[in-house]
C-alpha cells in the first residue's frame, strides 16, 4: 500500500503546471516494513512542453518508462493522461548542446541527507552536475577535484562551514571558487561572519529555486570569467616562455658568432704582431710577456676593465711598424749609425699608419701605443717629442713593460741582463724617461712581473716558426 502526500507548489497556482516548479513531493510507505520514509522530488524542466494526441499514444516521441509506484497522472493538476506519466516532448539533441555549454559541477555540503537531496535536486534542475560531501573533511577532499561552485552549509560536524571557507581561500588552487554559505539562521550576525570568512554569498534555508538560479548563475558567470582570465594568463605565460626561450638562445647563438668574431679578430692582430716580431726568433715571446705586464700595470693604476682588455690586446702591436723596416738595420748585431737610427726610429710612424682609420677601438688602441710607446716623461724622446702627461698613458705603460721586457732578453745587438740590473735602470730613469707613479706600481707588482715572465719564458710555436 502507498500513501501519497502532495505539497504545494512553490510557484503561484495556476491551472497548468509551471515549468522550474516543484509540483509536489511524494512519500512512498510500504505496509506492513516499518523504517524510514523514501520520498521523490517531481521536477517540471523548463524545456518540457506536454501536447496530447489521443489516450495512448504521443505522436513521433517515444512513451516515458513506467515510474513504479507512483500514483500520478489525473492527480496532477494540469497533466492528463490515462497511463499515469508526463509525455517529454524536446529535442535531444538540443538539450544536449545546452547541457554541455552550461552544465556546471556543484559541490553540496551538508550533514543533512533531506537536505542534500533538496539540493541536488534544484542544482539538477537548473541543468547542472553535482556531488555531495557530508561533512568540511570530505569537502576539502573534494573541493580540489575542480567544481565551479560550492554550497556550503555553515553548521556541519568536525570543521565548521567558516573553517573549510577559510581553508579553500587559502589555497592557492580554490581562492578564487565561488562559495555560497547555506544556513537556516539568517540573522544580521551570521551573515557577516560568512562574508568575512570569504564567502560569495549567503543563502537561508529553505533555499527557493529562483533565488539559487539568480545567484548562481551570476557566480557562474563571474567564475567562467576568471577561468577564461587564468586560462589566457597561462597560455600567454606559456607562450611568453617560449618566445623567451627562442630569444635566449638567438641570443646565445649571437654572443657565439660575436665571440668567434673577436676571436678571429684578436687572432689576426696576433699574427700581424707575430709578423711584425717575425725577423727575431728571440723576440717572438716578447708579444706575450708584454701584453701581460701592460695589464698589470692597468689594474695597478686602476683603469677600467675595458682599458685594460684593450691594453693587454693592443700592446702587442707597438712593434708591428718594424714591418716597413729593412732587414739590415733591423737585425744589425752592431749599433747603428745615425742615418741607420733615424729610418729606425720610423718605426712608430708606420706602425701608427698601418693601424690607422679602423673603426675597431682595438686597432684605435693600438695605434695610440704604436705611436707614443718611445715618447720620454722629459720630452727627450721620438717621434714627436710628448712629455708628461702629454703622451697617452696607454703609451707610458708600454714604455716601461717594453723597455724592461727588452733589457731582460737577447737581441741581435745585446745579451739579456739579470733582472737586477733592469730594476736598477729602470729605477733610474724615474721621472726622467718614465711616469713616476707607473715605475712605482711596476716595483709594487714585481713578485707579479717576474711570474709573467716565466711563463712566456719560451714560444715553441713562434720558435719553430721563425727558424
């Protein structure tokens, strides 16, 4: 035996039914099994429309399946029909376009089965999915498997509805979830400690169709409209990403080209250095040790770390004006005469002419220093007779490293004097053929002169390449 209660609609009474009402609730008691009532919400969508052909059959739909146990058809008022059910006259495939652009996936939280069942059965009946969760534990659990919406009951056992809004909040993952907090108490107080917590909005039980269809679909629509900004934020990301990726290593590939350009550049003023030292197999190293002791004296006096880039690359270049002087004076093993001294001292002035007009500030580096490398600190020396500051300080580096470096090796005119006597020489000439502050730098980075020395004691290549 059934016994079937009907309730009124929430909607106002018409003489059909309306669409989005409940229309009734029905209990279903089976005599003589005695526990808890099972019941069923009658839901009337929108989108059905009911139109009668003849008694038993609707033309061009399939007929309904068989609700068992209900006692339906000419109880319900605006619904006629001899077999008890509602003809669903729509179209499918309609229907099914709609639910996949609109359906959402809610979350309902609430201790109360009646009242998730309530729930879920409005949440269906607006055209979207939802789940349950009985309590805050299960809710955090499942609020990260990515709901668009989340009803949640303030009063529930274990964590409270205010402690779970609290924690989706702080997660990065569900900051931005719309929540809307469900409670039967809907006093001043209550509501603003939801919204404190972070709650989107507040709802009082019993929650009405219309109201939960109003603000869900605006918390919808703004939550649609978030993803669509994080979706694009993480696209753009990605793709700034990529195009970072594919600029860093043009970029690496122009600082590669860049790198073996100086390279083949600084290779090729080494070879016209080597030319230029070429006649004198004992002088070839002379280029190494010289370029090294112009760089400490730089970083002695503080110039900047392109000057003394520039100065250790450039300074090998002082000599290559030898180029342009004959072999006979060049590597005369006697002293030459004045006329033979006089084409010597040209050296500069070809070598400066050689380096002239570039654009390169490595070959401008090096004609400077060609140029100026035998000017006195007094004046009393070739080609234009510079004193003090006068002579480009790149040239008064040079002045000491070279006239050190050839007083300590051998030469077609000289053997190598001891280190000591160098020292000595150039001690003297302090002030006189040198700038006082680099001689004293030179003294203070001896112990660092005599290691560069060492080290390019000997050139094997330059060596083999000149015998």
């Amino acid at each position: 035996m059934y016994i079937t209660y009907h309730m009124l609609s929430l909607a106002p009474q018409r003489p059909a039914v309306l669409p989005g009402s409940i229309h009734k609730i029905i209990f279903h008691h089976s005599e003589p099994r005695v526990g808890p009532l099972s019941f069923k919400f009658i839901i009337i969508f929108p989108q059905l429309s009911f139109a009668r052909t003849d008694k038993k059959q609707y033309r061009g739909f399939p007929q309904p399946p068989e609700i068992p146990g209900q006692l339906y058809g000419d109880q319900a008022p605006g619904i006629q029909g001899e077999t008890g059910r509602p003809p669903a006259i729509f179209s499918a495939k309609s229907d099914k376009r709609n639910k996949m652009k609109q359906s959402k996936r809610i979350l309902i939280v609430d201790d109360d089965l009646n009242t998730r069942v309530l729930l879920t059965s409005l949440v269906e009946s607006l055209g979207h999915d939802s789940e349950e969760a009985r309590d805050g534990f299960e809710a955090l659990a499942m609020v990260k498997l990515g709901f668009d919406l989340v009803l949640l009951d303030i009063s529930i056992p274990g964590i409270d509805g205010l402690e779970v809004l609290r924690q989706i909040r702080g997660d990065e993952s569900t900051e931005d979830l719309p929540v809307v907090m469900v409670s039967g108490i809907a006093d001043k107080e209550n509501r603003l400690r939801a919204f404190n917590a972070g709650a989107s909005d507040f709802l009082t039980k019993p929650v009405d169709l219309s109201e939960l269809a109003v603000r869900s679909a605006y918390l919808l629509k703004m939550k649609e409209t978030q993803d669509t900004i994080n979706r694009n934020r993480l696209e753009l990301e990605d793709m700034l990403e990529k195009r970072t990726a594919v600029l860093r290593k043009a970029l690496e590939e122009l600082a590669i080209a860049k790198r073996i350009a100086h390279n083949a550049h600084l290779e090729t003023i080494q070879r016209l250095a080597i030319a230029a030292e070429f006649k004198d197999k004992d002088t070839a190293a002379h280029i190494k040790r010289l370029g090294s002791y112009c760089a400490l004296l730089g970083r002695g006096l503080d110039l900047t770390s392109n000057e003394i880039d520039l100065l250790f690359h450039a300074t090998p270049m002082h000599d290559v004006g030898k180029l342009g002087i004959p072999n006979s004076k060049l590597l005369k093993p006697g002293k030459l005469d004045e006329d033979e001294w006089r084409v010597m001292k040209q050296h500069t002035v070809i070598g400066a002419r050689i380096l002239s007009d570039s654009e390169s500030d490595l070959l401008k580096a090096g004609e400077v220093i060609a140029m100026s490398h035998h000017e006195r600190w007094d004046g009393a020396r070739y080609p234009n007779g510079l004193a003090e500051g006068e002579i480009p300080v790149w040239g008064r580096i040079c002045a000491v490293a070279d006239v050190f470096d050839a007083l300590t090796s051998r030469r077609p005119y000289k053997e190598a004097f001891t280190n000591e006597t160098a020292y000595e020489m150039i001690r003297a000439g302090r002030g006189k053929h040198f700038d006082p502050k680099i001689v004293d730098v030179f003294f203070d980075k001896r112990t660092e002169v005599e290691e560069i020395q060492e080290s390019f004691r000997h050139e094997p290549i330059l060596k083999s390449l000149a015998s």
